[in-house]
C-alpha cells in the first residue's frame, strides 16, 4: 500500500483557499511594489490586476489536471504521468534543488524582526520560525491548517489597516489619466505586470494537496483562482496607497514601510509590519511546509527515491522523515550564512523551469485520461485546452 494513503482528508474549501492565500502573500508585495513604482509609475495598481490576471491563465493546465486527476505531488505527478517518466525525474531534481527557498523564508522573516527589534539574534530567529512551521506540520495538516487560517486572518486586518488608513490620504487626481497610468508607456506596464507574477503567483501548490482535500475537483482549480484573483485585488489597493500618497520620487525602489511610516502611527505600523509583513512570509513557510513533502512521496511510491523515506506517521497523518529532510535543507543555508539576494536569485531562476514541465505535460490530459478529463468539474475542450496550455507557456517564458 501508498504510504500517501495513510494522509488524511481534512481540507475543505476554506482551508485550501487559505492555503493558496497564504503561499501567494508573502515578502514580494512589500519588497516589489516599490520597483513596479520605478518602473510604471502609478501604473503599478493596473500591473497588480494584470498580473494576477496572467497568473491565473498561466495557472490553468495546473487547474485542469487538479480537477481532473487530484493526487498527492501534483506537478510531479503530472509531469511524469501524462508526459514520461523521466520528466517526472528532472521535475523532481529541479524541484530538490528550488527548495532551498525555505532558507529564503525564514532569513526574510528574521531580517524583518531585526528591523522592529535591532539586537535580536538575526539566525537564532530565522531557524526559530523555521522550527515552529516545521513542529507544527509534524503534529499534523489539520494544526497547520488552523494556525495557517488564524494567520491569514491577522494579515488580512494588517492589510486592510495599511489600506484604511492609506485611502483618506491619496491624491486621486494622479490616477486620471492614462498617461499618468502608463508613463512609461503600455509594453513597460505589460513588462512591470510580469515581473509581479513572483508576488501574485503561488497559489499552484494546492495541486499537491489533492489526497488531503474532501473536494480536490472542484477545490483545487477554484482555490487557485480565488486566492490569486482575491490577493491581486488587495495588492491593487495597497499599490493605491503606495504610489498615491507621497511622491513617486519617494517611493520608487523602495519597500511599503516607507509608505507605512507616514500614514501610520507608531503602534500600528508595529501591527502592520508584524501582522502584515512578517505573517505573509509565516504563511508562505507553513503552507510550503505543509505541501513541499508531497511530491517526493510520490517520486519514492515511484522508486525514484527509498520508499521507506516516505512513511507516514500513523498518528498524526505526516510524513514525518521527509519533512525532517527537508527542515534541514532549510536549516543549513541558515547555518551557513548564505547570503538572502543569492538564495532569491536561485529560487527565482530555478522556479521558471520547474513551472514549464508540469504545465507541459497538460497537453496529454484528453489522450490519456479522456474520461476523467471529460467528467472534470474544472475542464475545456481538447482544442481549447491545448490553445490555452500553448497560450499559458508563452506567457510563462515571457
């Protein structure tokens, strides 16, 4: 037997909405938004709605293979079912090699906490958050889905009192015009609208959740496309108040607590960079947590790996050796002062050609499984489908 058989259901739609959610808000809004302002301007708001626009797009092969085959590994399982076997392997060894990414997390959330807290131990606090996600999702999906729902909740207030606060003091006259909207002209808005697909883009995961959801068919592709369409709406709104209030000049390549410190108090830019900042890179560790084991378990039910790395603890429902596997892939960068740009610049990189080859192997949904593909809750027509996935890489490699 699958030890991914041993996983529980336990997620229903609002905890995989939360998920999608909590892995697409992260560090990117606050350290992005300030170069999408340096390049477009006041266009960034309209960059933020395209961008999670092209998102969701780029995201629909995931969405139809979701719906129509839920399974544990999503990516990986795709790429090595519906394309070959090997694809999965290479998927597999970009997908080790991207995972150090969790590094990245942890370092972020700690370099923030020295900003509130300047004398705090800058790698004791960043293997901390990582120990606490990882302690968690030991204990079991349905503690990290908990937790995962009460912080998305903080940072959602956090937002939204960045948002209140902000809105009064925004001068909307600078918003009228197109060419106040586009200074650098439309391809530069087009181009700004891509790069924000590293801050809007993420909620993909959930496809690798499909053996732990009560609804994988319908959850998986509405999850993705809520949570990516709902965080470009408040990204929007936060981009509002980030290019609307002060001065471009101002603001341009610089991070939202520029922006923060001025429409807020003292206490409340506490909350903001608390609740809002660091709880966004929280979530996107524990719901990396949550999913990063999957695709290796199936890789090892595979015999790419040692099946016995992907037992199951009987108790709590986790995979307890991988996840301890890849704690310490985080952990180690940490230990070795790893430098957060090069962690970034690799996870960036790395990232791109992990997404191609899943989104690829949509291609083959009809010809090999063209009875679960027709009785999909989430699906197109063969020749609909496959104009979308060609339409979907092209954006992807732009």
């Amino acid at each position: 037997m699958s030890s991914e058989q041993n996983l529980k259901k336990v997620l229903g739609f609002k905890e995989v909405l939360s998920i999608a959610m909590g892995q697409t808000i992260g560090s990117g809004v606050m350290a992005m938004t300030g170069i999408a302002i340096g390049m477009t301007g006041r266009g960034v708001v309209l960059a933020y709605i395209l961008s999670s626009v092209f998102v969701v797009f780029m995201s629909i092969p995931t969405m139809m293979m979701g719906s129509a085959l839920p399974t544990t590994g999503g990516a990986y399982r795709y790429a090595s079912r519906l394309g070959h076997p090997v694809a999965g392997l290479v998927y597999m060894l970009i997908y080790l090699a991207y995972n150090i990414t969790l590094a990245l997390f942890a370092l972020s959330f700690a370099d923030y906490m020295q900003s509130l807290i300047p004398g705090v131990p800058f790698k004791l606090c960043a293997a901390g958050i990582l120990t606490l996600m990882y302690v968690t999702n030991l204990f079991g999906m349905q503690w990290a889905a908990k937790l995962q729902n009460l912080m998305v909740v903080v940072m959602i207030i956090a937002f939204a009192v960045f948002i209140g606060n902000g809105m009064p003091q925004v001068d909307f006259s600078a918003f009228s015009s197109m060419e106040q909207l586009a200074p650098n002209g439309f391809v530069t808005l087009i181009t700004t609208a891509g790069l924000l697909t590293f801050a809007t883009g993420g909620a993909n995961v959930v496809a690798s959740l499909g053996s732990e959801m009560k609804n994988p068919g319908r959850d998986i592709p509405l999850g993705m496309a809520v949570g990516t369409l709902a965080v470009g709406v408040i990204y929007a709104f936060m981009a509002l108040i980030a290019s609307g209030v002060l001065p471009v000049e101002q603001v341009a390549n610089q991070n939202l607590s520029v922006v923060a410190r001025e429409i807020l108090s003292k206490p409340l830019f506490v909350f903001f960079i608390v609740g809002g900042a660091m709880f966004a890179i929280a979530t996107t560790l524990n719901s990396t947590m949550s999913w990063v084991t999957k695709p290796v378990m199936a890789a090892c039910a595979d015999g790419w790996f040692p099946k016995g790395l992907a037992a199951v603890n009987e108790k709590f429902g986790t995979p307890h050796i991988l996840l301890t596997i890849f704690y310490f892939v985080g952990l180690i960068p940490i230990l070795l002062d790893i430098p957060l740009g090069m962690l970034g610049t690799l996870g960036s990189g790395i990232s791109l050609f992990m997404a191609l080859i899943p989104m690829t192997s949509s291609y083959w949904l009809h010809k090999k499984y063209p009875e679960a593909a027709a009785k999909a809750p989430f699906r197109l027509k063969p020749g609909t489908a496959k104009v979308t996935t060609t339409v979907a890489l092209i954006l992807c490699a732009i």
